[in-house]
C-alpha cells in the first residue's frame, strides 16, 4: 500500500464584501417589521439575526416592483 501524498494547499483569499445595509421602502409595513427586528437583535448583539434581517430585506423588494 502506498503513502498518500501529504502536502499544504494555499489559503483561500476572500474579498471583504462592504456593503452598506438595506434600507426599508417606505410605507410598506414588511419593510418596516424586518428593520425594527433587525435593530432590536443588533441591540441585544444578536448579528446573526442582523445578517438573517439583512438578507430578507434584500428580497423583500422583489415584491415591490
């Protein structure tokens, strides 16, 4: 039986995505739920459900066009 061959790969480099949050369009009460939730967990230093908010914004639009 042979030896696998043992060796190191480089480290994946990931670019930093900046991107600034998503704003709720005015007058839609969706919108305006996910923001209010969405400052409540940054409040209480819950970011993953910022990021879960943020993300749901994001394709909330879609039903605004």
């Amino acid at each position: 039986m042979t030896e696998p061959t043992r060796y190191s790969t480089s480290p994946v480099d990931l670019p930093l995505r900046l991107e600034p949050e998503p704003m709720p369009v005015e007058g839609c009460p969706g919108c305006t739920e996910l923001a209010a939730v969405r400052d409540r967990a940054r409040a209480g230093g819950d970011m993953t459900t910022v990021s879960d908010c943020n993300v749901l914004l994001r394709r909330h639009p879609e039903g605004h066009r």
